[in-house]
C-alpha cells in the first residue's frame, strides 16, 4: 500500500495550486486531463511534492478575484451531506474561497482562481489586516476592550497578538486582527466571559465589504487589485 502521509487529494492539490476548483478537478480527472507522474490520475488520488502533477489540454485562465458577501448558514470549504456552500447559492466561475468564514459568520470573502494568494494571505508568517464586526450577547466596555487589544490566552501557550479594538456602542466593536486562528474572534471574548451573537468580516488588508449585500459579488480590479497584490508581494 502507497505511503500517503504528507500527502493531499489531488482536488485539493489542484485547487491550492489555483489550476481548479475541486469540483472542477474532478470534472478534469474524469475526461482524463489530469495526469500524475505520467499516468491519468484517478479521483481522489492522493499527491505529494515529490510527484509531477500536469493538467494537459486545459486553455489557461485569466486570473479572477471577486470581493463576496458569504450568508450566514453557508460553509466556505468541505460541506457535509447536510450543508450548504457557497457553490449552492452563487455561480463562482471556477473560482474558489481564500479562507474560512464560519457557517454562521458573514460578510466578505475573497474568491479567484489566483493560487499564489492562498498562501500569501493565510501563512501566519505574513500579517495582513482583516477587520470584523462583532455584537455580544452582554454589554462591554474600554476594560473589555483594552484586554482584547493586549492579547489574550485562548489555549495553552497560545496568546493572542495585540490587535486593534474600537467600541462603537455596548453591544458592538470592531476588530482587526493581523492573525488567522480557527475561531479566533469566539475564543478570546468567551475567555473574558462574553459571547459572540454575530460576526460579520468587514475587510481583507484593502478590500472591503462596503455596500454588498448578502450573496452579492463585486470585481476587484484596477488600482484596488494592483495594491491588493503588490502588499501580498505579488
């Protein structure tokens, strides 16, 4: 039996590499288009750096990056039989979701076909802005806020960095945060006692939600996307 650790679904692998969505690598794998160490690859074969991973008679893609209002009650990667994602509910053109958003989170997510963002923007070593808007089920104040902005410990030996906190009425702030942690947001207010009633991502370093509504789209392109990717090094 082949030796798959440290290795990935060729979907996914595709995807990362910004060739395909998933389900637009399993439609290539099916009509033979994808190959792995000269051989057709088979869906769900799994893959490794070591092997040589080609997409033959695929036209190349103009890159693609879309500024998205995800709903609440929607998933932005590996729905279960019982959810929904994005794919459900909106045409995403062969583009896919930079990053997670929870399924009862909303606002902006950044889809394209651009893999080289993927990395850039959720590898922790690089720190880029992203803002939330957040409502508690009690009421907070500057203490509360001032603590958020600090750091705090959400798990053992895993504090928080400093962010940045503004109250805008007892029940509402925003935050920004340079750092990415599975239900970040969640975790540092349920450690000073207080829950989350609603979060909604306001911002990706510069692109904003701004008046897009739930399930709505808009083009990132011109000086917006020419300083979107120079800040990604890109």
């Amino acid at each position: 039996m082949e030796n798959s650790v440290g290795k990935t679904r060729i979907n996914k692998y595709l995807a990362d590499k910004g060739l395909a969505t998933r389900k637009g690598a399993d439609e290539l794998i099916k009509v033979g288009k994808v190959w792995v160490n000269g051989k057709p690859a088979a869906l769900g074969q799994k893959v490794g750096v070591e092997d040589k991973v080609e997409v033959r008679g695929a036209p190349p893609r103009k890159a693609g990056y879309l500024a998205y209002y995800k709903p609440k009650g929607y998933v932005t990667h590996n729905p279960t039989e019982t959810e929904k994602e994005i794919a459900d509910i909106f045409d995403v053109k062969e583009l896919f979701p930079v990053g997670r958003l929870d399924k009862n989170s909303e606002g902006l997510i950044i889809l394209t076909n651009d893999g080289r963002v993927t990395d850039r923007l959720l590898n922790p070593k690089y720190e880029h802005k992203k803002e939330y808007l957040v409502e508690t089920s009690a009421a907070v104040g500057e203490s509360f806020a001032r603590k958020l902005e600090s750091g705090v410990n959400i798990g053992e030996s895993e504090k928080t960095r400093p962010c940045e906190v503004t109250l805008l009425d007892p029940h509402h702030f925003t935050i920004t945060l340079t750092e990415g942690k599975k239900h970040q947001v969640k975790r540092m207010t349920e450690v000073l006692g207080v829950s989350v009633r609603a979060l909604k991502r306001l911002r990706v370093m510069n692109i904003a939600l701004g008046k897009l509504k739930p399930n709505q789209s808009r083009d990132i392109k011109g000086v917006e996307l020419k300083n979107f990717l120079s800040s990604l090094g890109l």
